[in-house]
C-alpha cells in the first residue's frame, strides 16, 4: 500500500504563502472594475496530482504576458475578475460525536497534529466552517437525547452527554482556528416520545401537539452551547426530511416544514433573542431541492425566517451529473436566499480504499460544480473516523478525510483532505466567486476574488492525460499546466 503523506508535507506551503500582490480594488456588485491589473502579478501554483508527491505542495510561479485573442486550437482558463457572485461564508467540516470520540483515543501529539491539520491557515487547511449535531445521529456510539422521557417541560434538558468528547473537541477547534469557527447545528430526530412511531429510528413523524416543544428544544440547545463557550452562527430545520433511516430519522413533507418554521421555529428563535441565527430549511438531497424550497420560500410568512437552503450530495451518482442545474435554479429563483452545502461523504468504507483516488475527485467534482451553482458554504460530514469507518451505532461507516487508527496511534490522510484544502485553505470567508471560465471540457474551474485582494483559480483535470493552458485575464496570459487527475490552485 502506498504511504498515505502525513502533515509534515504540509508544512513546505509556509514560505510560498507571502504572495507580492498589491490589493485590488472591485465592486460588490455584479459588474465590478474591468481594469484588473496583472501585468505585475505573478501566479503561485499549488498542486495535488495522482502518482506524484504532489500534495498541496508549491509546484512553480508564472507571470503574465501580452497575449490578446486566444485561437480556438489554443486551450485557456478565461478568469474575469470585474464579475462577482456570491459572498463565501466558509468551508469546514461536521464534528460528530464519532469525530469527537475517536480523536479523543489518539495521542495527545497526533490530537494536535489533526487540529493543525484542519484549522491552522498555513500549515493546515484553513477551515472555518463546522457543524454538529443535537443529540445523536448515527455517527454517535448510541441513540440519546438531552431529555428525559416526557418531559414536555424540558426540565431535565442537559448537554452533560457531549461534555465528555464533543464540546471540548469543538472548543479546541475553535481555538485552533485563532478564536473563530462559525458553526452551525442539525437534529436527527426529536425525542422517541415526541414522535408518531415512539423510536427515534426509521423515520416517522413529530406529532403535532410537540412542534412547539421541540422548537423550544433547539432553543435550549443553542443556549446549553453557547453558555459552554461555542457561539452557533445558525441551525437547520431537519437532517434529510425525506429519508426514513435505519438510524435517527424524522419525515417532514415540504407543507410540514414550511408550517413548523412559519409557527413555531421562526418565532420561537425570534421571540428568544435568536433572530440572528441563520435558519437552514431541506438540508437533503439536490434531488428535490426545488421542490422543497419553492415550497418553503413561496410563502413569504415562512420565507422570512429563512437564511438558506441546505443539501447533500447523496442522491443518484453517475459519475458526470449530480444535479448541479437543481441548484442553479434554486438560486435563479431566490436570489436572495443562500445555498449551503451541508453534507457529504464517501460511504461504504473500505479500508483497501483509503488511497483510492476517486475519493478525493468526487470532492473536486461537486465543489467546483457546487460553487459555480452559487454555493456559499460547503461542509463535508465527519472530519475524522477510526480505522473502520466508525464508530457507528448501527454500522453505517463510511470515509472521513482524515481516518485515525486507534489500534497504533497513526494519523491517515486520504487525497479527500488535500482536495478539500484546494478550496478552504485559498478561498477566504468574505470571498466572492468570480468568473472562470474554460474552453475545454477536461478543465472544470471556479474562481475566488478574497477580501484582501488575492486571486484564487482552482483548476481540476479528472482526465488521464496532461494538458498544457493559458490562465487568461484581460488580454495577458500565463503558461500553465495541468497533471493527470489533478487539482491546482492558482494564487495570484
């Protein structure tokens, strides 16, 4: 088996990452300045390629020159950077209760390696998104609630079980991200005894007579946290809504979620003092993600509490079309509401997988696509898992980025954590996605214009075979080229 590169390999990105580029200045609008300077910019090229030992890894510089009409022969990125987009909230990934438990039985030295790994912006990825979950889900050892049973009240309401493992991971993720992680929490399932079928399992449905004690449930929630020293930025309304699980699963139609944020959770969050909490409604597949939010939105007594539509990747793979146009035109008709990108992973674990290069391209693949659909966040599912995929309760394992082997304390990365730094480390909150554009089907490319001025391209090959182009902007061009199955971010 081929070695998996550890951290240390990250570390060659810290000289290459004082970039000389002078600040630019853009609209925020649509239609910005169309005198992009890049005469004296040069192009930092970072690349993680198969069979290489490329992995994030400063792989060369380039200038501009004079170039003007590209040749139809001539193959080209075309960046545009007067055009801009939507604003970047963050890229991150979910601390389960099954991430949190599994770093909490590895050595203290490799808890620290997998915190830079993730929230250091130079010798790590950069990440400034997360997400957990309230109470279990299936990535959780065991099904609990913070309740006990029948206590409509919620008296008893207590976070002491996340205590243990979950909530000091997250607050050392905070502080591993320099004091700020913006994170945002999902339920699985309401209480058994809030439910039509008595099981916190297999679906079924909140009765009606407990939505406004479960929409009070979130507000303890958010509260226990915050109180414990981790500010939630938002929340969603229901994981997967449509999907009767084996595991932590509730059913709520399109009708029933629109009703429950229109008279219970929207209201309750305001009249709590929560009205800044961003709402998440679907947070499910891109499959019915129309349906569902032209459900939601059309009604505007609904739609006002709403920040954003969240989905998953796990509908029907082909390979090719994962139903990226659902998206655009969730973002077409409601422009002003957000997409967020609220989970994904590869299932199935295997671990004769772990260095399968298909794991890290299936990420390339949907947040290139995800992004130019007018994603503004993107969250992967757990960030760590143990040897098996897991701890799962019921046996649902699947890949993390970075895989911990608890029998002999070794830190694994999979090229899904070199993928998914290709965007969190380059492309900064505050970010609006620009125009790139590629006149080859064998480059898939997105763009980033960051606060501070820097230039972000990603350009992804999932061919077998090389090719050499111009990364074009404004009549000047630079020489660049792209590896077999590789991704490359381009900083200028």
């Amino acid at each position: 088996m081929k070695k998996i590169q550890s951290l240390a390999s990250l570390t060659l990105l810290a000289a290459g990452l004082a970039f000389s580029c002078s600040q630019v200045k853009t609209s925020q609008s649509k239609t910005g300045n169309n005198n992009f300077q890049v005469e004296n910019r040069s192009v930092t090229v970072y690349t993680t390629a198969k069979d290489t030992e490329h992995r994030l890894s400063q792989t060369g510089t380039m200038r501009f020159q004079d170039f003007g009409q590209p040749l139809e022969t001539q193959v080209c990125v075309f960046v545009d950077p007067s055009k801009t987009f939507q604003t970047m909230v963050g890229i991150g990934g979910a601390i389960t209760d099954a991430t949190a438990e599994t770093f909490a039985k590895m050595p203290k030295d490799k808890q620290q390696e997998i915190m830079k790994a993730y929230y250091d912006p130079t010798s790590g990825i950069g990440y400034t998104l997360g997400r957990t979950t309230i109470h279990s889900s299936d990535f959780s050892s065991g099904s609990y609630t913070y309740v006990e049973d029948n206590d409509k009240e919620l008296k008893t309401f207590s976070v002491k079980h996340d205590e243990q493992y979950r909530i000091p991971f997250i607050k050392q993720a905070i502080q591993a991200a320099g004091g700020k992680l913006t994170m945002y929490v999902s339920p699985w399932s309401p209480p058994a005894w809030m439910k039509d079928t008595k099981t916190m399992l297999r679906g079924g449905k909140l009765l009606p007579e407990y939505r406004q004690n479960w929409a009070n449930y979130y507000i303890k929630f958010i509260n226990s946290y915050e109180q414990a020293g981790i500010p939630i930025w938002g929340l969603s309304v229901q994981n997967e809504p449509m999907a009767k699980q084996t595991w932590e699963s509730c059913i709520f139609t399109g009708e029933e979620e629109r009703d429950f944020i229109k008279e219970y959770l929207g209201p309750t969050l305001h009249k709590s003092g929560m009205k800044d909490k961003k709402l998440i409604a679907w947070d499910h597949n891109r499959d019915l993600i129309y349906q569902r939010a032209s459900t939601v939105l059309n009604d505007p007594e609904a739609a006002k509490y709403v920040w954003g539509i969240g989905y998953h990747w796990y509908e029907t793979w082909t390979g090719s079309d994962m139903l990226f146009d659902n998206l655009r035109k969730v973002k077409e008709t409601f422009p002003e509401t957000n997409l967020i990108f609220t989970e994904g992973c590869i299932e199935k674990f295997d671990f004769n997988r772990i260095n399968d290069w298909a794991l890290g391209e299936r990420y390339g693949y949907s947040m290139v696509n995800d992004f130019n659909a007018g994603t503004a966040a993107w969250t992967d599912w757990n960030m760590v898992l143990d040897e098996k995929g897991g701890p799962n309760h019921v046996g649902n394992f699947c890949f993390a980025p970075i895989h911990a082997d608890t029998r002999n304390g070794k830190v694994l990365y999979t090229n899904s954590y070199y993928y998914l730094g290709h965007f969190s480390k380059f492309v900064k909150p505050g970010a609006k996605r620009i125009i790139s554009s590629s006149n080859r089907d064998a480059l898939q490319t997105t763009a980033f214009l960051n606060p501070d001025g820097k230039v972000a391209v990603i350009v992804l090959n999932t061919t077998d075979k090389p090719l050499d182009y111009k990364l074009w902007i404004n009549g000047k061009a630079a020489d660049a080229k792209s590896l077999p199955h590789s991704i490359a971010t381009l900083v200028l």
